[in-house]
C-alpha cells in the first residue's frame, strides 16, 4: 500500500508541475523534508511584486506511514528578516501576511518541515511569489 501511495503521489507531482507554469513566478519543489522536524531547504526565488505570496503543499508523503501529512512552511528574505511558520495541510494553498518582511520585491528562500511526524517525508510544493 505504501508503494501504491507513493507512485500516486509521484503522478501527482507530473500534473501539477505541468499545470505550475500557468502561475507568475512559481517554484515548483520536489524535496525529501528531514526527520524529527528539522528544517529542509526548499529553493529560492526573486519576487516581482509587492504581492502576497503563498505555497501549497501538494504532497507530502511519510516515509514510515505512507500516509499524507501536513507541513509547516516559512520564508527568509536575503536582505535579512523571516516569516513566522505556517501549517500547511495536504492540498492546502497558505500566505503569509503581506508585511515589509516578505512583500518586497526581492530575493526569497524557502524553508519547509514535518509537522505531524518524526520520519522523513517526500515533499512537492508549489510556491507562489506574485499572486
């Protein structure tokens, strides 16, 4: 069944990073989230606008359990500062609040983790800069 759940997901990860171009400054992540809720690097983008921006977690799948799990996700700017964390659950679209920390236009990195589960997970988001 685990393996059922993981090739599910991994067909859910080819859709959507099909359909990920449609949006304005999208990074479309496939990364393995550490155990016991250590923090994993996502990616960085450049923001264009002083727009909201937003990550959906498309899927995240324990790697003990098989089943989908919620994670948290945060956002530290380059020219210094960070988001407050945020949960995230399964097929969820989440923002951050629209402040001088993350609206500016500039570079961002994004951090994400585990928030149900001590095992390691494999994670596919979208993340939306300029929405």
């Amino acid at each position: 069944m685990k393996y059922v759940k993981m090739t599910l997901g991994a067909l859910v990860v080819a859709a959507a990073t099909c359909c990920a171009s449609t949006f304005a400054s999208t990074g479309a992540y496939n990364v393995t989230l550490d155990s016991f809720y250590g923090s994993t690097y996502v990616g960085t983008e450049t923001k264009q606008t002083t727009s909201i921006q937003q990550y959906k977690n498309e899927g995240t799948i324990n790697s003990c359990t098989g089943n989908y799990n919620s994670i948290k996700a945060r956002v530290n700017s380059t020219a210094g500062g960070y988001s407050s964390w945020i949960t995230i659950d399964h097929k969820v679209t989440a923002g951050w609040n629209n402040d001088s920390i993350t609206n500016v236009p500039r570079a961002y990195s994004v951090f994400a983790k585990n928030n149900s589960s001590p095992c390691s997970s494999n994670h596919f988001g979208l993340w939306y800069l300029d929405n």
